[in-house]
C-alpha cells in the first residue's frame, strides 16, 4: 500500500506493460477547484514520471447530489498531465477524456494484427471503466409474499416507481434487478409474469405494466461469491421504462428454510433485505457481444411488505403455513355502522394449529 491506500495488481495487462507497485514519494500539495471540478496533486519536482509507466491515484470523494445517468454527456473524467518543462516552455499538456471509444479493440484488432504493446489490445476486466453512473432512486417500492411458509413456493408481487427514464431509442431493453436475503431460491431460470388485470387501473397512484410480451425472460444469480442459492432474479424488458412510473409485476421464489431476523430489516449497514435495481441494457459489440449493465435507479433501503407501515421494515417466515380450513372470519353484519349503533361481531372460527402450542397466543 501507499500512503494507506491498496495498489491494485494490474494483471489483466499480462505483464506487457510494468506494474509494479513503488514508491512515487508523497505529494507537495492537494488541490481541490471548481468550474469545473478537478482535484490537483503535484509531486516533489525532482520525482520524474517515466514513459510507459502505471501510476495509480485513489481519490476519496462525496458523489453528485442529483442522479447522473451513465451515458450523460456531463458525465465524464479527464485526465491532464503537466510537467515543469511544459509551464516553462509553453508547451500543450498531455490530456486525454475518458470514454468508452477509448476501451476498445484498436483497428485491425480482429483480423490478427494485434499490437502487444498497446492498451488497446486488452479488454478491461469488471471493476474498470471509464465512468460509473450516481443511481437514482426508486420510491413506492413493495414487495408482498403470498406464502410465508418455510421452504414454499411463494408468489410476490412487486412495486416500484422509478425516477428516471431506464433505456434509449437506441437501446430499448432494461433489466430490472429483484434481490432476496440469503437462502431464498429464484432458480437459475426464474418465473415472472404480469400481475392480475385489476391491479392495473388508472385510478389512483395508476400501476403500470411492464413493457413485455406474455412471455417474460427472467435469470437468477447469487447476489455474491458466497451466497449458496440464486437470490436474485433479473428481468429483462423488450422496451424502456418511463421516469417516475409506478411498475407491478410478479415473480416466484422459494422462501429461505428458516426464520432469520434480517429478512425484515438490515442487520448490517447498506445490506438491506429486499431491495430492487434497475439498469439500461446494452451488448459490447466490440468484445464477442457481452451484456453491459449500467445502473439508473434503485432502492436505498429495504422494500416494505406494507406501505402503510412505519419505517422501512419487510417480513418474515413461519414455520408452518397455515392448512385451507384451518383459519376462518364470519362477519355478523356487512353493512355500515350508523351513528351510534352497536359495533358487528367478527367471529373466528376454525382456529386450528399443526403443533401443541406451549406458550400465549398472540
């Protein structure tokens, strides 16, 4: 490490290029400006910059206060490079902007006329880029089970309303992103679809469909290298998603084996339960046509399971689901109450548990 910062190995460079990790002695001065924004670090002067060296800054920063897509043509970083002989003499700085035009393959590159000592010869793993969006975020957002029963198929119906428009006239697909707590299973192929018809009216907040056939696409992956089953599905969509749209559609999972307090809240600072992404969807023509994914909107904390409930709180499982038969409510009578006439009486009846109950029912 240098100065407290972690030097990445730059082995996606395959040793063509040197990377080893020394000491460039710690800087004069940090600037920091605006008009426009930039952030200065001057070296001692007698500490030269050699060619066809890899020099790496870590840079500590707060993000934009409002959402800054991906391919916005603000959004972009700009390296200039200026030596003592340059202000002296008067002459051009070396500066380059960050786009993607300059990530890729260099011309010739797939007919074999590959130049190993240039960087346009290598494609850049996951972690590098030229830019990253600040993610909108998406409000309304609820995610109700209909089985809370351990180790069942559970059907939810999702809800969430964007911010920003997900997608382009170029680019239409957009994946929406469902991630579950640990030990929940949407399979590798996931099951989604479009809600009952009567969830979609223009009354009220007007839930909207999502843009798809009948047929939805819909993959699952683990949220993380050690996670044990697919706790995330991705839907894919066949066109974009409007900005500040309320969505609802349904997706199916298997619930988790047991009970675990962090299914309804966030036992850990930004590791919330159940959370929902949304990202425009585009394919790398430049390297075999891999998926590229850049994010637009997603939630900053846990989805509810009611939306009339206080705070930020999701739910959880039972034990055992409760059999058909076992549970029933009676209303005595079903019309209004007028002013000052006695209340109706609920009656509940059967009340049947699958196990002897050993402490107070609540």
């Amino acid at each position: 490490s240098q100065w407290g910062v972690p030097v990445p190995q730059l082995s996606f460079l395959e040793d063509e290029f040197p990377n080893g990790i020394g000491q460039m002695y710690e800087p004069v001065e940090i600037f920091v400006g605006t008009s426009p924004f930039h952030c200065r670090v001057e070296v001692k002067p007698d500490v030269p910059l050699y060619a066809r060296s890899s020099i790496f800054f870590s840079l500590r920063f707060r993000n934009p206060s409002n959402a800054l897509k991906y391919d916005s043509d603000i959004n972009y970083w700009q390296v200039r490079l200026v030596g003592a002989d340059d202000i002296w003499y008067g002459t051009a700085p070396m500066e380059a902007k960050l786009f993607d035009s300059y990530l890729k393959p260099c011309e010739g590159f797939f007919l074999g006329i590959q130049r190993k000592r240039n960087l346009c010869t290598f494609r850049l793993p996951d972690g590098y880029g030229s830019r990253v969006p600040v993610l909108g975020k998406i409000t309304d957002s609820l995610i109700s089970p209909h089985n809370f029963g351990v180790n069942q198929v559970n059907r939810l119906s999702v809800f969430f309303r964007t911010q920003q428009m997900v997608g382009s006239l170029s680019y239409v697909q957009t994946e929406i992103w469902v991630e579950a707590p640990s030990n929940f299973e949407f399979g590798q192929y996931c099951s989604a679809s479009h809600l009952d018809d009567f969830y979609y009216i223009p009354e009220g907040s007007g839930t909207t469909r999502l843009p798809m056939g009948t047929v939805f696409t819909c993959n699952g992956e683990p949220t993380a290298d050690d996670e044990r089953t697919f706790n995330r599905a991705k839907i894919r969509t066949n066109g974009r998603l409007l900005s500040n749209t309320l969505y609802g559609f349904a997706v199916e999972v298997t619930n988790a084996p047991q009970y675990l307090r962090n299914q309804q809240m966030s036992a850990v600072a930004y590791e919330e339960p159940w959370t929902i992404w949304t990202y425009q969807y585009t394919v790398d023509t430049y390297w075999g046509g891999a998926a590229l994914r850049n994010g637009v909107d997603g939630t900053f904390v846990t989805a509810k399971f009611n939306e009339e409930a206080p705070g930020y709180t999701s739910w959880g499982l039972y034990g055992l689901n409760m059999l058909p038969g076992n549970f029933g409510v009676a209303f005595a009578d079903l019309t209004p109450t007028p002013p000052g006439g006695t209340p109706t009486e609920i009656i509940i009846l059967p009340l049947i548990v699958q196990v002897p109950m050993r402490r107070a029912l609540r």
